[in-house]
C-alpha cells in the first residue's frame, strides 16, 4: 500500500513511544507506555473509550486472527484502539485479558489520551490520532526470573541463538508466530530455554524479519536474570527457563490470518491497521534533500565510502556483462576516491568489478566478501578459498538444472555462483528458483539467498557485504591509525544482499546507509535515492562539501 494514497486525507502523522516501563504489576501487565495529552471526565472521549473497552475485546477474541482495529467518536473527539492475543491464546483468556486491559490502562495513565499496555497474552494501544513517526518505535523490555548460576557460562550464547532462530522461523511462517527451546544439560549447569516470538497479523515476512531483528539486535539481555521479554506494537518475543506457551503444530498456532478494516460513517477509516503498512512502506528521506542534515557534524572527520556497482555505479541491464558506467559516474568516482577512502563492494567476482570500473585507487571486495584487495597490497584477502571445489561442482549441477530454461544464465564468480533469471518469462521464473534451491540442497556448505532477478550462492560462512565492510574499516583504522569514533562511514547500494552493510553501519557510530531504489520498500539505510543518476549527484555533491570542507581547514 502506497503512502502517497493517503497523503490528502486529513489523518495526521505520529506515534510517539514514550520511556520503557519494566515493573510487573498485580493485574499482570508486566510493561506499559503513557502518550498523548489528557481529556477530562466527563468528557465523549472518555465515552468513546467506554465503548471501545465494552466492544473490543469481543471482537478480537471472536476473530481468527485474534486481533482488532477499531475507531468510535466523531473526527473531534474520535478514539483508535488496536489490540491483539498471542496466537496461542483461547477465546475467553484473550477476552479476560483485553477487559483488564482497558481497566488498568486508565488506572495507570489515568486521563491520558495514549498508551500502549501489555500483558502475558494480550496487548492494547489507544489514542486520539493515528500518528506516523519515521523515528524508530521504542521498545518495552523486562527482565525476570531466576539468577543466571555463575557456572552457567554458555548461557548468553544459547539465549541469544535461541532468540534469533525462533525469530527467523516466526518471519517465515505464515502466522508470523513460533516458539522454540533450547537446553543445556552439563553436569554443572542444567536448564531448558523457551522462547517465543511473533509478528501482528497480515504484515509481510520481510516486515516481520526487520522488527524481530531490530529488537533482538539491540541490547535487552541483563545479564544477570534467565527471562526476558522485549514488545513494541509490531512485534515481540519472549524468553523463559521455563515453558509459558501451549503446545501447537509446529510450534505455530493454526488460526487463519486476517485483518478487519472497520468501515464507519460510510467511510473506510484510516485506523490503526494503516499504520503498520504506512510505517513499512513509508518512504526514507532523499539523501540528496537531505545532505545538509547529514553532513551536519562531519567537519574534521574522516570518510569512508563504501559503494555497489550494478543498480548504484550502473543502471541494470538483462546482460550483466553490458552493465557499463557512464564516464561521468567514473570521473566523479575517480575525483571522490582522491578525497576520501572509497571502496567497491560487489555481489561481482572482484576482478570483473575491477575491469567494469577501472579506477586504481580504489578498494575492492567483490563475491559479497569473500576476496578483499585493498589498494596497498599485492594479494587479495580470500576467506572463501576452501570452497572453491565445491562451488564447482554445484556450477556443475546448476548448468544441467537449467539448461532448458530460456533466458537463464550462470555467472560463475570463484567463491560463488549467481543464476540469472531477468530475461526468463515471468511465468519460469518460479521454477529457475525452485530448482536451484533445490539443486544446492545437495551441497551442505552453500547457502542460497534471493537478490533482484538472481539467485546468489555462496559459503554458508559469514562472507557478506556487512562482512566486506568490516574488514576494510579495520584494516584501514589500523593502517592509518584511525579513531573510529571519528569515522563517518557511508554505504550506498541497491540490492537485498546490500542490507548486510546497512545492518553493519546502522549498529556503528557515524554509519549511514543509502537505498537506491525508485520503490518503497523497507530497508535497513536511513536515506534514499532513486537510481545511479542521483547516486552521482550525491556523490558530486560530497566532493563539493569535501573540498569545501579541506579549505576551509
């Protein structure tokens, strides 16, 4: 759904979080966040949330998604509420749990407008306005339970590998809702970890993967309790030593999935449902309108430029060998790499990366990673040199899968394979994928990951474009003997392999990735452009501020 449809109505942008709460009460929430201004009593908001409290909680416990949107009032006084149940939750616990739900919220953020609520099995948000906000949404955490035993020292590695993969398996499933345990049965330190993870209904698994991974990537485990659960009102997770959830298929719940849009006054309302779509697909600021913003504070810093080719140098192509940049993108490539330390990261073999851009003093890391050539050495880092006989022989395969498919080509990179698939019909398309998944299932060390109209294999160790990153930034830090609190480290990309670097820089101070691509999709950069010809204007506009900027030293 795209943003710009709603853009003449009058609903007016932002969810603001407020801090986190983590005390546990007697009622059973266990967080809750206050927003949003005060209304009176007597007062029609306060009649519109009676409603809201004697009608929603029946309509979230009788829909098979167990999760409701719904808006009561006049456009002056009108209250939204969104609430849902865990996916394992009866009928008549989800009902009990939203009824106290509305009770305490009023006790607790008494005359308060907003506030978001949740409890073991149920959470509720209210508020006067739907409101976007491009800020990140914050997060409630508590940690609980028993002390971590201090001999238990494997016990923070198994708890966050338990996280992640209950999470991914939530992303993955249709329900966006999983569960997992884990065990440690040392003589010295025994416990069994279950973890549960899950998404609100109908957003899409690539949503659902950013907001577990956002919330499970940043700090949240004491260090000190073996339970923990962390929410926001996309999704949560949750970690206890022992089982809190029931038992389902899979580990997933088998409801149905859907979302009720309420119609009210003969008008579709812009309730709360908009806003996990809105939040998603909204469009990341232009880091060309925005370049003042983000060079703000760069004076005196050092640059670290880090750049993909195909989509970002060059416009793509349905022959990847005619992928050529303009000699205009070269010059201004070639003026930059004089200023600052400029890199080229490519899902390309690194030597053809090289031939395509033929700049010498650049650095090089083609295969997402895996062989690295930075400018002052004579030999190029090859993690992945071990699987190149396997590579091979999965090209092998790959070739014999495909050769019946028009259209589809192998581009065998050493430490990798791509298998092309932009000038095969739409209706093969499926297939080229099918099979090659399948193909590779045989080879134990490779790992299949989708890209724009290609399927990339490589190692199943951890060689990516985030990796690429990495090792050039240290290299250079200790070459030059960088500070790196003084390093602004810039990634400009295009593709889903990309997101690796972006996710790297996004955790790193001074990091900033840039999306080029003309559609909304959600991303881990912070900034957008639309495809190579703006990438060159950004770029252009950096050595104007570069060389402004040494002047003015």
């Amino acid at each position: 759904m795209d943003m710009q449809m709603y853009r003449g109505h009058a609903v007016v942008a932002a969810l603001v979080l407020l801090t986190t709460v983590t005390a546990a009460s007697p009622t059973g929430y266990w967080g809750y966040l206050c927003d949003g201004g005060n209304y009176s009593a007597p007062s029609k908001y306060q009649q519109n949330l009676e409603q809201l409290s004697a009608t929603l909680p029946e309509a979230v416990a009788s829909s098979p998604s167990l999760f409701h949107t719904q808006a009561v009032g006049s456009s002056q006084d009108r209250a939204y509420a969104l609430a849902r149940c865990r996916g394992d939750t009866e009928a008549d616990d989800c009902k009990r749990c939203l009824t106290q739900a509305f009770k305490d919220a009023r006790a607790v953020c008494t005359f308060r407008k907003g506030i978001s609520i949740y409890y073991d099995t149920c959470s509720l948000w209210f508020a006067e306005k739907i409101k976007i906000h491009l800020g990140d949404l914050q997060s409630v955490l508590r940690a609980d339970g028993p002390p971590i035993p201090t001999q238990c020292k494997a016990f923070q590695n198994d708890a966050s590998t338990l996280i992640a993969d209950v999470a991914r398996k939530a992303s993955d499933s249709s329900q966006r809702h999983a569960t997992g345990e884990k065990g440690c049965d040392e003589r010295a330190c025994n416990y069994t970890l279950y973890t549960l993870a899950d998404c609100l209904p109908g957003i899409s698994a690539a949503q659902c993967q950013v907001c577990l991974e956002d919330l499970t990537s940043t700090p949240g485990l004491s260090g000190r309790q073996m339970g923990e659960r962390k929410a926001t009102l996309l999704c949560s997770y949750r970690l206890e030593p022992y089982q809190f959830f029931r038992d389902t298929k899979g580990g997933h719940t088998n409801k149905t999935l859907w979302i009720v849009v309420v119609i009210a006054g003969g008008a579709v309302l812009l309730a709360i449902a908009l806003l996990l779509w809105w939040w998603f697909l909204a469009k990341h600021p232009s880091a060309i309108d925005s370049f003042n913003k983000i060079t703000t504070n760069w004076q005196g810093k050092t640059i670290a430029l880090f750049l993909d080719y195909d989509g970002t140098l060059a416009p793509k192509v349905d022959n990847p060998d005619e992928a050529y940049m303009s000699s205009e993108m070269r010059e201004v490539v070639q003026e930059l790499a004089s200023l600052c330390a400029t890199s080229v990261v490519s899902g390309r073999a690194r030597d053809k990366a090289e031939n395509f851009v033929m700049i010498e003093n650049l650095h090089y890391a083609g295969n997402h990673g895996a062989e690295i050539k930075l400018i002052d050495e004579t030999e190029a880092y090859e993690p992945a040199r071990e699987y190149v006989p396997v590579i091979n022989q999965a090209r092998e395969r790959l070739e014999e899968a495909i050769k019946e498919i028009k259209g589809a080509s192998i581009e065998h990179k050493k430490f990798g394979i791509s298998v092309h698939y932009r000038c095969v019909e739409k209706e093969e398309r499926e297939l080229v994928k099918k099979l090659a998944k399948q193909t590779i299932k045989g080879f134990s060390e490779l790992t299949v990951t989708k890209g724009d109209k290609v399927v990339e294999v490589r190692p199943k160790a951890e060689f990516n474009k985030g990796f690429a990153v990495k090792y050039i930034l240290e290299q250079l830090a200790r070459k030059n003997n960088w500070d790196s609190s003084q390093v602004v480290a810039i990634f400009i990309g295009d593709d889903k392999t990309d997101e690796d670097a972006f996710k790297v820089l996004r955790k790193r101070v001074g990091g900033l990735g840039i999306l080029v691509n003309k559609k909304r999709k959600w991303t881990k950069a912070s900034y957008s452009l639309e495809d190579p010809a703006q990438v060159q204007k950004f770029l252009q506009m950096l050595v104007n501020w570069k060389k402004k900027a040494e002047a003015e030293v």
